[in-house]
C-alpha cells in the first residue's frame, strides 16, 4: 500500500472528503479525528494489516504521518 493508498484509507476511517489530508497535518487540528475514527483506524489495521494497536499508540499520535508510519504490515 502506496502513501496515497494509506491516506486514502485513513479518510475513509474519519469520513472526510478524499484528497483532504496531508501527512505533516497535526491531527488536533483534524476535527474529524475522534474516538470514532480511531476506532475504524484500529479495525482497518486488524484487517488490512493483521496488527493490533494499543490505545497508548493511539494517543501518541500528532501528525498524519505517525499514522501512517504504522501502516505496514508486520515483518
């Protein structure tokens, strides 16, 4: 999965209009960055990716990019 592939799953996960985010976004300024979002980001990783993600990952995040960065599948 392409960064604009990854990108394009992460709107889809915070329902915003594609093309809307940038990887150095900081995501307290993503209103649509809520616990719902977060939520469908943790499914999408279970299931595009096989890894669980833990809530202290979660609140770790600042930009787009630290989301990103864990968009691989494990090695």
């Amino acid at each position: 999965m392409n960064t604009h592939e990854k990108l394009a799953a992460l709107e889809e996960c915070m329902d915003i209009e594609p093309g809307s985010l940038q990887p150095d976004m900081k995501l307290e300024d993503i209103e649509e960055w809520d616990s719902l979002a977060a939520l469908s980001y943790v499914v999408l990783m279970g299931d595009e990716f096989k890894k669980t993600v833990r809530a202290t990952q979660i609140r770790d995040f600042k930009t787009v990019q630290d989301i990103l960065d864990t968009m691989k599948p494990d090695e």
